[in-house]
C-alpha cells in the first residue's frame, strides 16, 4: 500500500482493518496501524462500532467444520493444506485482535492496554504473512484451499464482556496453539521443512505472549471486579465455549505464559 491512510483514533482504524477484504492488504494494514500507534501518529482511542463480522477475501471458499477436506497422507498436498489452514487461522486472529480494540478499548483502560494489543494485531499480521510467503514459495496462494467457516464464532459468543472474550480467544484458543504447536514443528522437522519450522518457531514465541496479555488482563479486570480469577474463568468456559479442552497441555509454555495449571486443569475432558 503506497498511499499512506490517517486515522483519528484507534477504534476507528481498528474498524478500516476489520472492514479490508483482501487478506494481503488487511495483514498490511494491520501492521501499518500499529505503527502509527507506537509512532504516536494515532494517539486517541476514540469510539467506533465493529461490524459484526469482518470483511473477508471472495477466496478461500469458507465451508462447514463437517464439509472440510480430509487431510490423507503426507508430501506436498499435506504440508500446503497444513500451512493454508494455519494462514486462515492468522487472517481470523488479525481480526480478532482488532475487534477486542473496537469493541471493548476506551479510557477506563490503560495506555499498556491498548499497546498489548495493537502488538497482537501486529503480530498477527507478520504471521499471516509469512505463512502466505510459504505457500507462496510453494507455488500456490492463500485463498486456493477452503477453509474452516466458524472461526467467528467465538467472537459472536464473546461480543457483549470482555472477560468472557478474553477467557475464550487468548485464554482457550491461543492456549491451544502452543499445545499443538510442538508437535507440528516436530513433524514439519521430520520431514525437513526448515522454512516452516522456522516461522512455526516464530509463530509459536508470540503466541506465548498473547496468551501472557490474556492472562495479564483476565487477572486485572477480575481484580477490579473483585472476582476470582480461576473460577471465573471456568465459569466462563463452561458457559461460553461449546466442548472440553483438550489435554495434553503444553504446561511449560503456558506456565511461561503465566498461566497457572489450576485454572484450566480442572476443565480437561474426562478430568
Ligand atoms: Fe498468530
Ligand atoms: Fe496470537
């Protein structure tokens, strides 16, 4: 993007992200934004109102958890497939970090609020980007596979409080990331797919911090609401995130995420 767009205000740049289509230019966008937000070219929070879902690319074809392709096998089909899914899964988190600021950013939080989470955004969109170098370099494109509809929904389950947003994207969804994260790169390695373990690498370091910021932030908001964190956050789960979590969890990430195991633990499925 040559011409450089101004904004009056945070949530209403938030909103130009959610509202770009092409998957190339909102990871640009997004990253161009968090720029102007540590250069101080934005400096107010102002007000806006997200859409309630984000503009998104014609391509991919979005389909239905059940309709989704089968992965068989292995080679080059299955390393593209694996790297089209993981791009998706960036593109839906650049929008989710957007709309956390929109919807639920103002002046009754910090400035290191806002900061967190202008840098999710921004890290979001180098991973997006850099998964669709990937497949670039493989000969194919962001866009060419279908991909998972649904991904949104956790943001419509979480629209009306930010804890409960918190609990479920940071605390749930990302928390899972670095469960499975060691595995892939592990496999990825296997196979001698040095240029994806390294972004998975990448992907999986900022990962730890978003989860970080998700606890960082579940705590001070229960804090000041005088609740307790941990079974708040079960609470939360059970009422707004539809199935159990997954265990084995990758405890010494989460646990440098400062994500205490007496939170989640209790939710593992068959516990
Ligand atoms: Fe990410
Ligand atoms: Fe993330």
């Amino acid at each position: 993007m040559s011409r450089r767009r101004t904004f009056e205000s945070l949530t209403e740049a938030a909103v130009a992200v959610l509202e770009t289509a092409p998957a190339d230019a909102k990871a640009d966008l997004s990253r161009a934004v968090a720029a102007m937000w540590r250069d101080g070219s934005i400096a107010e929070i102002g007000a806006a109102r997200p859409p309630d879902r984000p503009a998104r690319p014609a391509r991919p074809r979005l389909l239905m958890p059940r309709d989704m392709p089968r992965r068989r096998g292995g080679g080059p089909a299955k390393r593209i497939a694996f790297l089209h899914a993981i791009a998706h899964i960036e593109l839906n988190a650049i929008d989710l970090a957007w709309d956390l600021i929109a919807r639920f950013a103002g002046p009754a939080l910090p400035r290191e609020f806002h900061d967190d989470w202008v840098r999710v955004a921004d890290e979001e969109a180098r991973h997006f980007s850099l998964l669709a170098g990937l497949l670039e370099d493989a000969g194919t494109a962001y866009g060419d596979l279908p991909a998972h509809d649904g991904l949104w929904e956790a943001a419509c389950e979480t629209a009306d409080d930010i804890l409960a947003r918190i609990a479920i994207v940071p605390m749930v969804l990302e928390a899972r990331g670095l469960d499975t994260a060691p595995g892939a790169i592990e496999r990825l390695g296997r196979a001698g797919d040095e240029a994806s373990v390294r972004v998975l690498e990448i992907i999986a370091r900022d990962e730890e911090t978003h989860v970080g910021f998700g606890v960082k932030w579940f705590d001070r908001l229960c804090a000041e609401r005088g609740l307790d964190p941990a079974d708040t956050f079960r609470e939360l789960v059970r009422s707004r995130f539809k199935g159990a979590l997954k265990p084995p969890f990758a405890e010494a990430a989460r646990e440098r995420a400062g994500f205490p195991k007496s939170y989640y633990e209790p939710l593992a499925a068959g516990l």
